[in-house]
C-alpha cells in the first residue's frame, strides 16, 4: 500500500459513521469478552483452591492419609516392598530439585515394578 493510499482509506474511515459504530460495536463487545473470560478463569481458580483447601482440612481426610501406610496390603501384588516408600519420599520437592528428572524416574520405576521391565 502506498502513502495515498494508506490516506485515502483512513480519511474514508473518518467520513463513514456507520463503520465506526460498528468497530466500536465490536471492540465494546471484544473487550467484554476479554472481561467475562478473565472472570471466569479467575473464579474457577479460586474455586479450585478452595475446595483443595476444605478438603485438606477435612479430619477424615487426614485420617485416611495417615493410614494410608497401613493400608498397603490391599494393593495389587505388582507393587514391590520398597514402592510406597520410594513414593513417599518423591512427594518432597526437594527431591526433584536436586536430582534429575530422568534419575527419580527410574527410581521409582525401579521400586515399583522391578528392573527387570525395560522400555
């Protein structure tokens, strides 16, 4: 496009009311979209924080977290000696910070179901 061009589209643009109605028109109800979008992925994560958060706290919640360890004998008999503990300890951040990624993987595929299985 040309400078008298480019001129000749904008001062057309300027004398056309009608196109401009319609361009704020869609930049109204755009930006009103933005709006709602944003509120909604907003509500939806407070959402989510919350109910985590109630449920958390729910005493028989922790109960059955804390008898989880005793609960082992209910699991399949794939699951080696050494997986839940394995488990337990890959649930600490540290863990993944330190070692690699690759590394804590193998560990627990180790634990869990033997080195035996290869890829």
């Amino acid at each position: 496009m040309s400078q008298s061009e480019l001129q000749r589209t904008l001062s057309n643009f300027k004398n056309n009311d009608q196109l401009k109605r319609k361009l704020k028109l869609f930049l109204g109800i755009g930006c009103l979209g933005v709006f709602l979008v944003g509120g909604l992925i907003i509500w939806a994560g407070v959402t989510a924080v919350t109910h985590v958060v109630g449920l958390g706290s729910n005493v028989n919640v922790q109960e059955q977290v804390k008898n989880l360890k005793g609960n082992i004998p209910k699991i399949p008999a794939i699951a080696k000696v050494g997986c839940w503990e394995r488990v337990q300890s890959l649930m600490n951040i540290q863990v993944w910070l330190e070692t690699p990624l690759g590394e804590n993987i193998t560990s627990l595929k180790d634990a869990c179901l033997g080195p035996e299985i290869k890829k």
